[in-house]
C-alpha cells in the first residue's frame, strides 16, 4: 500500500488510544496506585486517586504520543513498529501533535488544580525527560540510552506518592530505584531479541553497539543488582515477611531467566525473559501492596 493510499485512511479513537502505548500506560497506572497506598495508612482520598490517575495517565500518553511523532521514520523500517497509526497513515503527524499538546496541558492542568504543583512539575520534567531527552538524544546517540533515561520511565510511584502527601519521602525513591535497577534487563532482552531491527536504524542498543555475549552479562549483572535492591523496603522497614518472600521468590525468577539466557544465548529465550520482567514489576508491586495493609513483622534481633 503506498503512502497516498495510507493518508486516505481515517483516523478511530483506537488509533489515538494506540499513540498513548496504552499497555506501558497501564502498568505505570498500576505503580501509581501502588505509591499512593503506600504513602498513607488508610484509603487514599477517591478524587486523589481518580484524579492523580488521569492526570499522570494523560501526560504519560502525551510523551508516547510525541515519541511515536519523533520516532516515525525508524518506526517505518522496524517490524515491530512498522504497523503504528502514523506510519501507517491513519493519524497524520500534525494530528498527532496537536493531541499530544492536549492531553499533557489537560493532564498538567488537573494536575495542578486538583492535585498539588509537585506532582504536577515532577509529572511534566518525567514527560519531557522521555518524551525529548531520551528520545531525541539518548536513544539515538549512546548504548547506555536505556540506564540513564531509565530515571523518566521510574518515576510513576513517586508520582503517586507526592499526589498524596505532596513531600518526596525517602520511601518512595526506594520504589523509583526498584524501577530504574529493573528498566535495563527489561529493554535490554527486548533489545537482543529485536537486535536487527535496532541495528537497520542505526539505534546504539547495546546488543548493537557492544555485542549479544556482553548484553547478556550486562542483563545478568543488573538482574543481581535489582534482586538486592527489590530487598530494600524490607531493610527499611518499609515492608514485612509477606514482601519479602514474593520479591525472593520473583527474583529468584528473574535470576533464572538471566542466566538461562548466558546459557542457552537464545533470542527466543531473550523474549521469554523480556516477557517475565512485565510479569515480575506488576507482581510485586501488588505483593508490596498486599503487605502494606497485612504486614507480618519478622523481629530480626529476636
């Protein structure tokens, strides 16, 4: 199909819920919600929770929304990629960014009057970190894209947790570190799997610019680094027996796919391990959940 015939296609509203990466939408939706639990003992207040949801949400589906604007050209020659509304023409770049300018002044704007101004500047230094820092320069410029812009994408439940108590706890940057340790074995699995793909746009993942065998160490060496640091809130206090035992157990998991990975050195077996880290994040964020409001205390010096 050429492009004339692409642009003759008319835009549906999946086509603009695609722009937003509504399943990375939704798993930040799930860490949101995740820090605002865990910042107060009770229920979070309904219109925080409903109204803190939409407006992140909405600035998180702008940033996505300018990186497939960004991103078009690559993602016309990458398989995985190739079939995104713009490439394909059934949403033209000028609508494309006009609905990202809507909903990141819609989102910062409930986030502002309705929330407290430090989410609401966080949220917006989040979407510009990944929306133009990472995309416009680390992606295309250094292997390492993924380790620093990992900051932007970690953010979620820091966002949560200020939308409650409008303070930066220390407790909340435990969650943030837990995000940013997991970001590089996440993508980096992806990256193997997808490696020519990357290499056909010239995109310095490391799988590219370092080789597959390197990766794989890296994936393994960062995987060691997030099981120590998913052990944290249990050193501090923040969490109890029940988190404990699911984050041993889901990076034991984690661990088990790395070093299947240097073993085997299959991409397919790079995918299924891409595949788990989904699976891992949303598992034990809810397991930290369910152990905020039913903690089981070890007494260690007992």
């Amino acid at each position: 199909m050429t492009m004339l015939s692409n642009y003759q296609q008319h835009a549906t509203w999946y086509d603009y819920l695609e722009l937003c990466k509504p399943r990375v939408v939704a798993l930040m939706i799930i860490t949101i919600i995740v820090g605002m639990f865990l910042a107060t003992p009770g229920f979070v207040p309904l219109d925080i929770l409903i109204l803190g949801n939409l407006g992140i949400a909405l600035c998180a589906g702008s940033a996505a929304s300018i990186n497939h604007v960004i991103d078009q050209r690559l993602d016309a020659l990458m398989k995985r990629t190739e079939n995104r509304p713009i490439v394909q023409g059934r949403v033209k770049t000028p609508h494309a960014i006009i609905f990202a300018i809507l909903l990141g002044v819609t989102g910062t704007a409930i986030l502002v009057l309705y929330i407290n101004p430090l989410t609401a500047w966080l949220t917006l230094a989040s979407l510009l970190g990944y929306a133009f820092v990472y995309t416009i320069f680390l992606k295309r410029t250094t292997p390492q894209n993924i380790v620093i812009g990992g900051l932007a994408g970690a953010a979620p439940p820091l966002l949560g947790w200020t939308a409650v108590t409008n303070t930066i706890d220390p407790h909340a940057l435990l969650l943030v570190l837990i995000i940013f340790a997991w970001t590089p074995p996440h993508f980096w699995a992806l990256a193997i799997n997808r490696k020519a793909d990357y290499a056909k746009v010239n995109i310095p993942m490391l799988p590219i610019t370092h080789g597959n065998h390197y990766t794989r160490l890296h994936i393994l060496l960062y995987t060691l680094i997030l099981f120590s640091v998913s052990l944290l809130p249990f050193a501090s206090n923040m969490s109890g027996a029940i988190y404990l035992l699911g984050a041993v157990i889901l990076g034991l998991g984690f661990i088990y796919w790395a070093i299947r990975l240097m073993i085997t050195k299959s991409d397919d077996d790079a995918l299924q391990m891409f595949k788990y880290s989904i699976i891992y994040l949303f598992a034990l964020f809810v397991i930290l959940l369910a152990d905020h409001y039913f903690p089981i205390h070890i007494n260690i010096g007992a």
